[in-house]
C-alpha cells in the first residue's frame, strides 16, 4: 500500500482498515514515512475525523509500538488518574495518596508541563532530591511496597506517540479529539493498568473551550478503554478560574501538603477527594461510590493519605520534611501585589492568563528545552463570587527575575473582573461520562 493513497482516502473522510492505520504508525516509527506524509495524514485526520474502530486502531498501534509495562505479579487492581491540564491542578498529589491509603494500587506515569498547564513531574521535583527518573524495576518494587509511584514517561513506552505529538505540536493539529484521545489512551494502556479515572478540563484555561468539545472527548477515551477491556470512568470539570489558590511548581507543593492536611481550598480538597473515591470505587475496595467517598474522606481525615505522601517522597529521594518546612522548598526572592481597583464581586479570573504569566516569570516552559524555575508563580487572595474593597489584593506574584515581571502582572490584572453584581455560582463537577 502508498501511504499518499491513504491519505487521500483519510482526506475524503473514508474509514481505514485497521492494517492501513498500523502500517502507517509502524511507517512513521520506523522513519520509513517521512514527517510531510505524516503531518498531511494528520490535517486530513483533524478535519475529517475517526470511526471508533479507526481511534482503538489507531490507540493499539501507538501502544504496540514500544514497550508494554506488565504489573501482573503485583497484586491488587492497579488504578492511575489523568488531567488533560488545567491551571493550578495539582490534584494527582492529593487524590493519589488518599486512594493508595485506601489500598489501591496507583502507577502513575506523568507528564511535565508545556504551555500554560503545569505538569505533575515539575512539581514533584520542586521537592529537593525528589527523583522521578526511576527504571521499571524501581518503579514495580515501590509499587508493590507502597502501592504508589510517580515516575515519568520514558522514551521505550509508545515511542509513535512521542514522534506523533511533537509533530502534530508544529503542524496545528494537537486540538483533535481522535488525536488527543489515541495520545492519551495509548501511553496509559502500555502501563498495565486495570483502571483509569480521567479529569478533563473544560473551559477559559483548558485546552478544550466548550463542554460538547470536552464531552466529545471524554466519550472518545471511555470508548477506546471498553473496547480494550479497562475500565474508564471520566469527570468533566470547570477550569474556567485557577484550581485551588496556588500556581507555579512549589508553590502547589505547599497546597497539597496543607490538602493533605486538611487546610486545603475547598474546590481543591471537594475535587481530589471524589476522583480518589473514583479509583477506589473501581478499585473494587468498596462495593458502592458513597462508600468509596466515605473511605476517601476517612483516609484524608485519619492523615494516613499525608503519611502515604511523605513515605513517597522519602521512598524517591526527596526530603519529606519540606512538607512541613516550605522554607527548604524553592522560595522566590520577591513578590509583587495586583491591587482591585474598584469594589465588587469577583466574576472572572480568565485561568489561561493566570497560567501564562506564571509560565512568563519561569514557571512553566516555552519549548521543550526550557529549564523550569520552581520557586515562581502566583497565589490568589480570592475567588470568583467574592467580594472585594478597591484597593483590596486579588493576588501576589512570587518572582525570582524582573525579565518578564511587568507583563506577567499586566496579564494579570486583565485576567480578573469586578463587577457590581455577585456572579451566579458554577459547579466545579459538569459531567461524569462512563
């Protein structure tokens, strides 16, 4: 078969066979297929779309094209959790500890931050020593120890995909559903999972806008797991204000810690505490969802969850006593306060802006190569729906350089809205989807 051939048939909406779309895949692997086949394939994908057959294809060619984990000889169902990305989420290091204290097995393969979404791995390694580069063997034996490990995605799991999503990064094509939902699904499919919980994001600081987009997506990912015999359950969630008060790498940390021990926000904590019931309930530790949430609860009440997050830590290398002690965490070196200028209620913190000004000021990365800041970011003084005085702070900038100082806080202050009237409340839960 020519790969132009398929293109052209990808081009006219045709459905390929499951053999076109692994020969194509196995094709770019191997760089038989050159990137400009690739990158057309992948535009005429973006526009006409995929058949459920041609997305399980598609997943299961990306999967099989590398490395499969196997954690048969660990026992217990093995449960991970994945965020499409959001601005302040750092619910992986909350709702991880409360479902492994709970008696799940969670590996969790994670990601780094790229944009104005941070990653689960540049906040762990804000905590000093923390080690996230662990080999599979490591990685099995804290597993079957502790029942929980963060490790990163290594170059041998869906090789494809990483090749695939550097290319659809330059090409205009990462904002399609088949190609997020096959990313996605791929990378946790090849990591000998039982279960997945998904969070996707919808709204001003996700990377899907609209709830139908999210939806879309969801049901795309809890599709591709059935038809690979996982079980997948997915939450639609608001991210269209900053999850939590904290954004930037070490900044979070310390939120989790004070999560962790029962001080933490309430969307952030009400958030964490029903994706572990989630991985609980599938889990098969308890027999209904209420009971999942029950023993969820009792496991972040009890600190058995904060002790499970601290023996991690220690277990990876890092100094669990900065859980405790933020001043043995990075620590910017100056800050600088965004005043309201008028009174009012608090109707819009855009989460994108809040985002990319942290990722200005050096917490997040521009391209791939970036070298992360820790110490850097933002913390919120306030919420939508509250009220403020002019004058009143909505929010401090932790910063470590003046570089980019002056249009991070000019992005910021764009980024709230005080109006007269108190705004009508969001839920932070839209859907759940599986």
């Amino acid at each position: 078969m020519r790969t132009v051939d398929l293109i052209l048939r990808k081009r006219g909406a045709d459905e390929l066979s499951v053999e076109e779309i692994q020969f194509l895949v196995n094709g770019y692997t191997t760089g038989e297929i050159p990137d400009y086949q690739m990158a057309a394939f992948l535009m005429a994908t973006y526009f006409s779309g995929m058949t459920d057959r041609e997305l399980s294809a598609l997943t299961e060619s990306m999967m099989q094209s590398g490395e499969t984990i196997s954690l048969a000889d660990i026992p217990g169902v093995k449960v991970d959790k994945h965020s499409t990305g959001g601005v302040g989420d750092k619910t992986s290091l909350i709702c991880a500890p409360i479902a492994a204290a709970a008696g799940v097995i969670v590996p969790m393969i994670s990601g780094r931050g790229l944009g104005h979404t941070g990653g689960t791995l540049d906040k762990l390694e804000s905590i000093p020593g923390f080690r996230t580069d662990l080999t599979i063997d490591q990685f099995k034996a804290q597993l079957a120890e502790l029942g929980l490990c963060f490790i990163g995605q290594n170059d041998e799991v869906s090789p494809a995909d990483n090749r695939i999503y550097a290319l659809r990064d330059v090409t205009g094509t990462v904002e399609s559903v088949p190609l997020i939902a096959s990313s996605i699904m791929s990378k946790k499919m090849a990591e000998g999972i039982d279960a997945l919980v998904l969070d996707v994001k919808v709204g001003n600081g996700a990377f899907m806008k609209t709830q139908v987009e999210a939806r879309r997506l969801a049901q795309a990912m809890v599709g591709i797991g059935r038809r690979l015999d996982k079980k997948v359950q997915a939450l639609i969630t608001d991210m269209n204000q900053p999850l939590g008060y904290a954004v930037g790498n070490a900044l979070e940390v310390m939120e989790v810690s004070q999560t962790l021990q029962k001080a933490g926000p309430a969307d952030l904590t009400r958030l964490s505490l029903e994706l572990a019931a989630r991985m609980i309930f599938l889990a098969k530790v308890t027999p209904t969802l209420d009971e999942a949430r029950k023993l969820a609860e009792d496991k972040l009440m009890d600190g058995s969850a904060y002790k499970k997050f601290r023996q991690v830590v220690q277990a990876q290398g890092g100094n669990p006593q900065a859980l405790d002690r933020f001043d043995l965490l990075p620590n910017a070196t100056g800050m600088r306060e965004v005043i309201s200028p008028r009174a009012g209620f608090v109707s819009a913190i855009k989460a994108e802006d809040i985002g990319r000004a942290s990722q200005m000021m050096g917490a997040g990365r521009m391209v791939k190569e970036d070298i992360i800041d820790h110490a850097v970011g933002v913390i919120l003084e306030v919420k939508v729906g509250e009220k403020v005085e002019a004058g009143s702070v909505l929010c401090r900038l932790y910063y470590t350089g003046e570089e980019h100082l002056d249009e991070a806080a000019e992005l910021v202050e764009d980024a709230f809205r005080v109006s007269n009237a108190r705004p009508e409340e969001r839920e932070l839960i839209l859907e759940v989807v599986g």
